[in-house]
C-alpha cells in the first residue's frame, strides 16, 4: 500500500516536470510549426545561469528567478534573430523540409559547446532549496521528498498562470489565435510575428523552471536535459503536439506509465516503455489522445 | 480619396496571375470584381492586403502606397481583408473571433460600441457569443467574417468570394447587409465574386477580370445590360 | 544499351578508387592509414543518411543507434557465436537493416517533425539501454575484435593497414551497391517519393512500402558502418555511440549535399578533419579542457547550421552554377 502511495506521487511529481518540457516544446510548435530540439540546450543553459546565481548569492530562489528570466529572453532571442532569419531565407527547394529541425539541431549542439566553454563539461551539484530526502511514515522513508512536494506545487501554480494567460487575457487570445491560424490573426491588425517571439519567451521560461526542478535531484552537466527532451516530446505526442491541455495530460499518462513499472517491474524497462509508448501512440492515434478528430498531417 | 490601381503585374512562380491591372475605386463606392475561377481575384486581393508580393506597377489607398507593407499593418490603417473560404479560426469563439480586430486598438469604448452595432446587424451572432465558431453554418460564418472586420472601424474592405457555398436566399442577405454597410459604415468596398450577377446588382461600378487581365470597366449597371459583355464573361 | 555501358561506368571507376585506395595504403604512415579508415566508415555512415534523406525524404536523429545496434550484433557474433570477422561485419548490416526495416514501419506513417522526434528518442534511449543489460557489457561494453591480419599478407602488414583495407574495401562495395540501386528503377521510385508523394501515390507507388524499405537499407548501411567504428576502437560499449554521433553524421551529409552521393568522401574527411583542428585550435588558445572538449561539438553544429543556410543544395551545385 505504501509502495502504491510512493509511487502515484513520484509518478506526479515526475509527470509535473515533463509537464514544463512538454508546455514548452507545443508552444513552440504552435506558432512555429518546428520541434525546437534546442530547447533541452536552452534549458540546460538558463539551468547553468540559475545554478551560478545560486552559487553567488547563496540562494536557490534568485538563481529560480534568474533561470525563468534568462529562459524568457533567450527563448526570445533564438526566435528572433535565429529561426526569423532561416525561415526567411529557406523557403523553396527540397532543404525546406529539414531545414528547420536540423536549424534547432545545430543549435541545440551549439548551446551544449558553449556551455562546455564556459562551465566545463564535468558534472555539477544544485542544492535543493527544501529537503530532498524522502518524507518518513511510520518508519519506512519513502521516495517522495519535500523537494518533489514543491516541484508539485510549483508546476500547478504555473500551469493555473498559463491557463489564466491563454484563455482569459488579451495577449492569451493573440497566442491562440496566431497559434490556430497566423494568416487571420495577421489580417485582423495582430502582429503575429511579436507575439510568436513571445511564445518561445514562455517557453523559455518554461524550460528554465523545469531545469531548476529537476537539477537538484540529478546532474547538471550539458547534456543533463536530453532525457527530459525525449520525455517531454512523448508527452506532447501524446497530447496531441497542438494542444497545451494535452501535453500536461500527455506528461501525467507518461510519468505514471514510467513509475508504476520502474516500481512494479524495473527501472530498467523505463526506456523501453517510453519509447513503446510513443510508438503505439503514433501508430494507433497519431493525432494524440485527446483530439478528436483530424490529426495533423504535417 | 480612391484606391487606385496602375499596371499592377503579380506572378506565382512562372505563373502570371495578375497582368498589368489598372482601376480606381473612388471612396464611398462599391466596386465589383468578377471573373471566373482563376482569373485571378484572390491573388489581386491577397496583394491589396499584403499578404502576398506584387512584381510590378502600384497601388494606393488615399494616396499612400500599400503594396510591400505588412498585412496587420494594413489592418491597422483601416484595410480589412475577409479571405476566401469564410475566414474565420473555428477553435475561437464567436465572441473571441469577433475580439481579435478589437486587441489592438486604443478606444475600449468604441471596440464595445462597434461590437454591439454588429451584434445589431448579425443578430445570430449574438445568440453565439459563446459557442465555438466552428459550430456556426455557412452563412453565419461569413456574417462573423465580416463583422469581425468591422471592429477595427475599417475604411476599405476587401471581400473574397462571400457568397461562396451559400445558399442563395442567404447570398441575397449577405449582399444587401454589405450594401448597407457602405453607408451605414463609411466604407469603400472591393467585392470579389465569381457570382457576377448578384454582385454587379449591388455594387455601383464593375471590373471585368479574365485570365489576370482586365476586360471591361464600367459602371455596374452598364456592364449588366451589355449584351456583349454578358454572353462573353457573365454568362447570362 | 546506354544504361549497362552507365552501369559499366560505374564499376570501373569503383574498381579504380579502389586500387588508388589500396596503392595509397601501401605508402602511408599508421595514423594516415588509421585515420583513413575512420573517413570511409564515416563516409558509408554519410552515405547511409543520404540515402535515407536525400533519396526518400526521411529525416533521421537516430543513425548512431542503427549504427550501434549493427555493433552489438557483430560483437555478439563475434564473441559469443565464434563467427568470422568479416561474416560478423554482413551480421552488422543485416541486424540492423531488419531492426531498421521494423522501425521503417512505424517511421513510415510518420511525417517530418514526429519522425525526427521518434528517432531522436532512440538515439537518445538506446545508448541508456543498452547500459543496463549485462549481455552488452553495461557502461565497459564488450570487445570487438576482428584479430590480426591475415598471414599470408606478410610480417610487415600492420594492424592499421588492415583496418584501413577493411573499412575502405567495406565502404567501397557499399557505396557502389547503394550507387548502382538508387540509379535504378529503386531510385527513381525513391526520388518520387521525396519530391512529391501525391504524385508517387498517383502513379501506384506504393508509399509506406517504399519508405519501410529505404529505412532498412539506411539502417542496414548504418549497422555496417557502426560494425566497422567499433571494429577501429575495438570495442563497443554505450558512450561510442552518443547523440552527437548523429548530428555529426547530418553535418556530413549536409556539407556533402544531402541531395548527392558522389561527395561522401568529403563529408567523412570533414568528420575525421574536425577533432584534429578543434585540437590544434584548443593547444593554440590554450584554452581549458571544458573548451578542448567542447570545441569540436561546436564545429560540428556551427558547420551544420552554416551549411544548411549558405549551401542548402551541397557544394556540388555551387560548383556548378559557377561554372
Ligand atoms: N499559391 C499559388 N501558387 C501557384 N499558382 C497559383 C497560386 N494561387 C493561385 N495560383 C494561380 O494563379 C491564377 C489565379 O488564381 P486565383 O487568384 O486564385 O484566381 P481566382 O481567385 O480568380 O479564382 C490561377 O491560374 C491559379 O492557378
Ligand atoms: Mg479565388
């Protein structure tokens, strides 16, 4: 019972921070139609900034502070003055295709050496900001921390923002409607290409926060994202790779599938499960769970 | 105070869609373009309203040139495009679709007093607000279409193919709302249509499209009674 | 009449490479020979992702995992069934091809961005996978050794040279396979696919079929390639197959021009050509060991990035519109 208690809130907590990646890779593929790879670099990087304005100040929340606003600006940035240009220079010949995947690719790889430059490639430690050590009932530790309590929280706290953001403001209805079709936003006075540089800010910041709850129970090192890249995707396929519900139902369905049978069965079917996961999904609903009807065909 | 048209060229790829295309439509009239499919109507339009690049000659609005800029920012000068196809994002709301040529203007207060005068003219849009307008029909799609351009208090409008798909009691609708709204808003109005009948009888001057050329300009009324041009580009 | 005199064509001048090779081998130093035997794995690594994108359209994140799943099954072979060197390297190709051709499938009913994010989940998962089974060798790996040289061959013929005449023989006879298929009615079929599947679907291609098989000819290709890498390190384990494995492989075909066979070669000497400068750049600077490490990584992305932009079509074209 309480190994079944364990792991429904490690599959949540676990399932919250693929939820952040997730959120952040549909973002970017609703305003820009591109699977930003980079993103697990972008993450790993503003980790890196938060990580060293922690080691500075001595606090954790600054250097969470730091991460979520250096991954808002740095999302903005490789919107900006990176994909912008690419898309405006490609746009015919066969390149179109990959152009922009192998672009994120790139830049995912540029990132990582950059980080190399600068912190080295070893491995390093993040202090969590509140015990990492598994809650104690009736005598037995369990794998669930106060750290996991906060991560929970956290993601919730952001996601009820994010819902509020898109579906109640003035800017949340630019984003869906540049989003769904960027030709009528454009045609109705919205200046789409703004408010997509917004939608990789968000998930910037998005990507920030989730390496600033994530770090402190693994490695920070510059491929220490990758894995939660290759979760986060699943997670948005799952959902629908359109749809923000989607991709934290989408992360949810994947944390649980991975917990329950690292406890029940082995960790080491954690992979393996994912991936056989991903490739059902894509085999039998390609447009994702929850979408009704029509998957996409591009 | 027209648009004014001179020798305008527009090429997809190796296509040539638009040929040296010249008319003015004086402020305060509404102008009919028609022609058959392919003529090349959607793409003068989607030129008039930035969304795609002209080759050659020019195109004013009050006597400032509007090719080359961009297509919100046309929009936000009072030059609203309705695209063919009832342009309309099915996953917003109607109160939300309506909403988005509201998001950037400054005067709140006209937004509200604008949005109640469509609700005024599209009452079914009012019964609505809140359902999803991908569950509207044909025609209410198209009411919401252009009353979402009406927000932005347009001065021109460019209306692609509206009677598309309709039925023709609903098309009948349709073009005497948008001959009222001439008046009642202020506006001038490029109506493209393949329906050359049911425009010409609503608008006041006529542009015969064919093959990206112009054939014939001349009032509406005239072109409707020319048996020439009847038999060769009316068909009727 | 002029298709077999093309074909004809087409041996001699593989034939001719090859004795140039192998005339080349004779005269070389160890580190040149050894070094050349990493640019044509590399090379048939390129070719295998050329045939892949360039010829049916499908984007691969995944090639260093074909290449390490034809890596473990020439060592298990190896190892475990006693099998000849060189039948070892064909069990390479084959595991792979069908462990690819299986995936090809799946991939096939994938367009563009699910794919490249599926077989970048593999590229990144496999390795992890493969840590964690004890018939693999966990994080050691398990050895991968192809024994001394023929004796017949002479005292003085050395280890490197006969790498360097297996990895180039290999990627010879490869190369000219794969040349000979996509000029064939295969080709054809596949550039059908890649330009304009509407089209192909019209003229009753079969298009998942076709994709499926693309897929397990790359992955075949890539298994023969990773057989041969590991065979040049002597062992096979996780960490000889990362992420940057692939990426590495893309910017070979991009530089290569995705959409051209005929420069592998240039895309594996890049490949090979990469650390060392990154390393005479690094003893220069003087910078730290993060930046040494780091530095060919960002050669390799920064040239990705640069190729795709300036020279989308490969080099070849920019030749020729020059000219
Ligand atoms: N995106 C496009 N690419 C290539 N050709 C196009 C495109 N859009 C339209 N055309 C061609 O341009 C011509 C005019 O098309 P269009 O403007 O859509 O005509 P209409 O709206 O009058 O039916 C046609 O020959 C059509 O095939
Ligand atoms: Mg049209």
């Amino acid at each position: 019972m309480l190994q079944f208690i364990t792991a429904i809130l490690t599959s949540l907590s676990a399932g919250a921070i693929y939820a952040l990646m997730s959120t952040a890779l549909v973002l970017v593929w609703r305003s820009t139609r591109v699977i930003n790879f980079a993103q697990a670099g972008q993450a790993v990087l503003t980790t890196y900034i938060g990580y060293e304005v922690t080691v500075r100040t001595g606090s954790y929340w600054y250097g969470l502070i730091a991460a979520i606003i250096t991954g808002a600006l740095i999302g903005a940035t490789i919107d900006r003055f990176f994909m912008r240009p690419i898309f405006k220079r490609i746009k015919s010949g066969p390149i179109v295709m990959i152009a922009p995947v192998v672009a994120t690719l790139g830049l995912l790889g540029i990132i990582q050496a950059i980080i190399g430059f600068i912190w080295g490639l070893s491995y390093q430690t993040l202090a969590a900001p509140v015990s990492t050590d598994g809650y104690k009932i009736s005598g037995t530790v369990i794998a669930f921390s106060p750290f996991n309590l906060m991560v929970l929280l956290s993601v919730t706290i952001t996601m009820v923002l994010l819902t509020v953001l898109f579906q109640k403001t003035n800017i949340g209805l630019a984003l869906r409607a540049s989003a769904y079709s960027p030709e009528i936003a454009k045609l109705s006075g919205i200046k789409v290409d703004a408010v997509r540089t917004l939608g990789w800010a968000i998930a910037g910041a998005a990507g920030g926060l989730a390496g600033m709850l994530y770090i402190p129970n693994s490695y920070l090192y510059p491929n220490g994202m990758d894995v939660l890249l290759v979760f986060g995707f699943i997670s948005a396929v799952i959902g629908g790779l359109d749809s923000l519900f989607g991709a934290v139902a989408g992360a949810m369905i994947l944390g649980f599938a991975i917990n329950f049978v690292a406890t029940y069965i082995s960790y080491k079917l954690v992979f393996p499960t994912a991936f056989v996961i991903l490739i059902l999904v894509l085999l039998v609903k390609p447009g994702g769970l929850f979408s009704s009807s029509k998957g996409r065909k591009d | 105070m027209s648009l004014v048209v001179e020798n305008l060229t527009i090429d997809h790829g190796a296509i040539r869609a638009i040929d040296n295309v010249s008319f003015t439509v004086p402020t305060g009239q509404l102008a009919a373009v028609i022609g058959a499919n392919g003529a090349g109507k959607t793409t003068l339009l989607r030129t008039l309203s930035g969304l795609k690049e002209s080759k050659s000659g020019s195109a004013t609005w009050n006597g400032k040139s509007i090719l080359g800029a961009r297509p919100e920012d046309l929009a936000r000068s009072g030059i609203m495009h309705v695209s063919d196809g009832k342009s309309v994002i099915a996953e917003l709301t109607v109160k939300e679709n309506l909403a988005l040529a509201g998001l950037w203007r400054k005067d709140k207060k006209d937004v509200a007093a604008v949005t109640s005068e469509v609700v005024d003219l599209f009452p079914v849009l009012g019964q609505r607000m809140s359902q999803a307008s991908g569950s509207l029909s044909g025609g209410e799609r198209q009411m919401l279409a252009i009353g979402r351009t009406l927000i932005a208090r347009p001065k021109l409008l460019l209306l692609d193919e509206p009677s598309l798909g309709l039925a023709p009691l609903i098309i009948e609708q349709i073009f005497q709302t948008i001959k009222s709204l001439v008046a009642k808003m202020n506006l001038t109005v490029v109506l493209v249509e393949q329906n050359a009948m049911g425009a010409l009888k609503i608008a006041d001057e006529g542009i015969v499209l064919n093959l990206g050329s112009v054939v014939a300009v001349d009032s509406a009324q005239t072109l409707l009674n020319d048996p020439a041009v009847r038999a060769a580009y009316l068909g009727f | 009449m002029h298709k077999i005199s093309a074909n004809r064509k087409r041996l001699f001048t593989f034939i001719l490479l090859g004795w140039v090779l192998l005339l080349i081998g004779d005269r070389i130093g160890e580190l040149r020979q050894y070094q050349g035997a990493f640019v044509a794995m590399y090379a048939l690594a390129i070719a295998s992702i050329i045939l892949l994108t360039g010829y049916s359209g499908q984007l691969s994140l995944g090639h260093s995992a074909l290449m390490a799943v034809g890596a473990y099954a020439g060592a298990l072979s190896i190892n475990n069934l006693k099998l000849n060197p060189v039948i070892a390297l064909i069990v390479a190709a084959l595991v792979a091809g069908i462990f690819g051709l299986i995936l090809g499938i799946a991939a096939a009913r994938l367009s563009g961005p699910y794919l490249a994010g599926t077989t970048l989940a593999l590229a990144i998962s496999l390795p992890t996978i493969a840590n964690q089974f004890t018939i693999l060798g966990g994080e050691q790996g398990i050895l991968f050794d192809i024994g001394a040289p023929p004796a017949r061959f002479g005292e003085g013929f050395s280890q490197y040279k006969w790498f360097f005449w297996i990895s180039s023989l290999a990627a010879l006879i490869m190369i000219w396979m794969i040349s000979n298929l996509l000029h064939s009615k295969f080709g054809r079929v596949f550039r059908a696919l890649r330009d304009n599947q509407t089209a192909a679907q019209l003229a009753g291609i079969n298009i998942g079929r076709q994709k499926a098989v693309a897929f397990g000819l790359s992955a075949g290709v890539a298994g023969l390639a990773g057989g041969l890498l590991v065979m040049l390190i002597s062992g096979v384990s996780p960490s000889a197959f990362p992420l940057s494995l692939s990426f590495s492989l893309l910017t070979g075909a991009v530089v290569t021009g995705v959409y051209d066979l005929k420069g592998v070669m240039l895309g594996g000497l890049v490949l090979v050509a990469i650390p060392e400068i990154a390393d005479s750049i690094g003893s220069r600077v003087g910078g730290s060991d993060g930046f040494t490490m780091a530095l060919p990584g960002f050669l390799v992305s920064a040239l990705l990035i640069l190729a795709v932009l300036f020279l989308p079509n490969g080099p070849g074209k920019l030749l020729k519109k020059k000219m």
